[in-house]
C-alpha cells in the first residue's frame, strides 16, 4: 500500500469578481456552486482511500470586502449554516488576505502591496474577523496574488498563526498578476525554497505545489529544464502554434503571447513558464502535467492544491475543476491519498 499520500485541497472564499462592485457586490455564485459540487468529491476521496476526507477553506475578511459589503465578516454571516455544514466534516477554516484597496483617480480596486501599513491593515482585519466570529484564533492563512514577503510572514506569526499556505515553491520573481500596471509590489524569487513542508520559526511553512512546463516540438508538454527524448518533427514550429490554444490555460498570459519567443539563432522555442496546481485555472493536460511532477518532486509525500472559489462562476473554469477533481479522486495512487488540513498534515509530517 506504501505510507499515504498528504493531499491538501485549499479553497479561498471569495467573490466571484476580484474588481468587486462597490454599489452591487452581489452574492458568491461560485462558492455556491462549488458548495455542490465538494459533496460528491468528499464520498468519492472517502471511498477510494478508506479515510475521510478534510478540506480547508480559506476566507476573505479584509477592507474590500468591509467596504463592499458593508462589514467584514458578511460572508460568514451569509454563509453560516455552510460553516456548519464543513464545521461538521472536520474541515478547516483560515482567512485569504488581499491587499485590495479603493482608487478614487482610477475608479478601481489595486493590489498594494507596497504599503506595509495597508497590508498589516488587511492582515489584522482578517484575523481579527475570524476570531470574533469563530471565538478561536485563526491558526491558518493564504495571501492572494501568489504575493508574500518576509515583513508579512513575520507579521502573520505575530498575529498567532501556526501555519501560512501561499508560497508557491519554483514561482519566479515578478510582478503581480492582473491589473499589473496599477498594482505595486513583486512576488519574490521563490524557485530556491523546499517544495514540501518545512518550519520557519515558529510556524509551518505548506508551499503550493507546481511545475514549470514547456510546450516541447511533439505538440505536448514536458517539465522544463528536463530532456526531450522524443523524436522531433520535421516543423514544429508549426505544430506549436496549431496546439498552443488548447493546452495552455484559458487567458494566461502564455495563451495570449502564442507561448514562444525568439531564441539566439532567430528562430524561435517555447517559454518555460510555472504554474501553480490551481484547480480551476489550469486546463486538465496542463493541470496532469504538473501534478505528476509535483508528486515526484515529493518523492509521493505530499502535494498541496488550490482553487479559487469564485472560479467556479465562469463555465470554462467550473469545467476544468470538474475534469481535474476527477483526475484526483481517479488517480491510480488515489488510494494512498490523505485528504488533509494544514494541522493534520503537520502532525503527520512532524513524525
């Protein structure tokens, strides 16, 4: 049977809009819509590895949200007999932090990263929130963007949090995606930091599993810096360009460029480019991909997913969490998955 396999499936609760209507935010379509769809896939991980299945569930509680809503913990209001629901399944709960904040020049939200004190603004409205609300401290904690920094690691520990879920180990440096002209701040170089769990301090460090994947001449995907053994075609700069539009994922930046670039010689060779195992962004070639090397790069320990909930509110996105939620509960190794929590993983992993 082998050791089990630690699988985490971390959800952030959000909008479905990052640019959220401030005079009509309007309900979470997609968190409803995955609240349907989690039921089937919780019996199905049960079924397949003879264990219960937990999953976390990582909820946005900062100024947008107070701002848009009227008060920061209008989701857990509006979503309370959910909690109570996921509360009796033992899953686990954390907040999802944004560094969303309100331009009046541009009549639009922006990510500031930057502003060390809007981001402990954000932060210690957050957990503030969860802990009114739950009447326990909030233990748990994944920033938004694929953005963190060293200043608000520490800050999140101060805060009492045991475990932060948002490094995405292999994650170039860069800016933010989306909206990157207004947003400031850079997500770090994240390629050197371990791929599994380990301590800072503290707290527990879960990095977000991924690869960095390249289109290779066949038309298929291979992770990059890996050799290509197959044999190559006659053009495949030809047989590329025909297949980039279905392997990349829907309006990724790689899908929009023609995911090439000229190489030395003036031709031109695929872009390496990472992506994190996010549910319902990534299409199920790419998403297959990146798992099985992520589970590799384990060595079969350990693999951390994400989604976004409000993701779900868009059919193609909704389609691919279906397809790839199926290839997890289908895979061959399914039977030695751990559908886990943060603490239990790190329980587990301590031994």
């Amino acid at each position: 049977m082998g050791d089990p396999i630690q699988l985490l499936i971390s959800i952030d609760v959000e909008p479905d809009d990052q640019q959220v209507d401030r005079d009509d935010p309007g309900p979470w379509r997609g968190f409803e819509d995955l609240l349907r769809q989690i039921a089937p896939f919780r019996r199905r991980f049960a079924e397949r590895t003879g264990r219960p299945a937990h999953f976390a569930w990582y909820w946005r509680l900062d100024p947008q949200i107070e701002e848009a809503y009227g008060a920061a913990a209008w989701p857990l209001r509006m979503y309370a007999a959910a909690i109570d629901d996921l509360s009796r399944a033992e899953d686990a709960f954390g907040v999802h932090t944004h560094a969303w904040r309100w331009s009046r020049e541009r009549r639009s939200w922006f990510a500031d990263h930057a502003n060390r004190t809007w981001v402990s603004r954000c932060l210690h409205s957050s957990f503030d929130t969860f802990e009114r609300y739950f009447q326990a401290p909030c233990t748990a904690h994944r920033f938004g963007h694929s953005w963190i920094d060293d200043a608000a690691l520490d800050e999140i520990e101060r805060l009492g949090a045991d475990y932060d879920l948002t490094i995405e180990a292999g994650h170039p440096p860069g800016p933010v995606h989306g909206w990157r002209k207004f947003n400031t701040g850079e997500i770090p170089d994240l390629r050197q930091v371990p791929k599994r769990p380990y301590r800072r301090g503290r707290i527990w460090i879960v990095p977000v599993s991924g690869a960095s994947l390249v289109m290779d001449g066949a038309g298929g995907l291979q992770v990059a810096g890996e050799p290509d053994r197959r044999p190559r075609q006659s053009n495949p700069l030809d047989r590329l360009f025909a297949v980039a539009s279905r392997f990349w994922p829907t309006g990724s930046p790689a899908s929009r460029s023609g995911a090439a670039r000229k190489g030395p010689a003036g031709g031109r060779r695929p872009r390496p480019r990472f992506w994190a195992l996010n549910i319902p962004f990534l299409r199920p070639e790419v998403f297959a991909c990146a798992f099985e090397h992520a589970l590799s790069a384990s060595r079969s320990r350990y693999v951390h997913t994400v989604a976004r909930a409000g993701d779900l509110a868009r059919p193609d996105m909704r389609a691919n969490f279906l397809a790839n939620m199926d290839f997890l509960s289908g895979h061959p190794l399914a039977h030695r998955f751990q559908v886990s929590t943060p603490g239990r993983l790190a329980a587990s992993w301590a031994q």
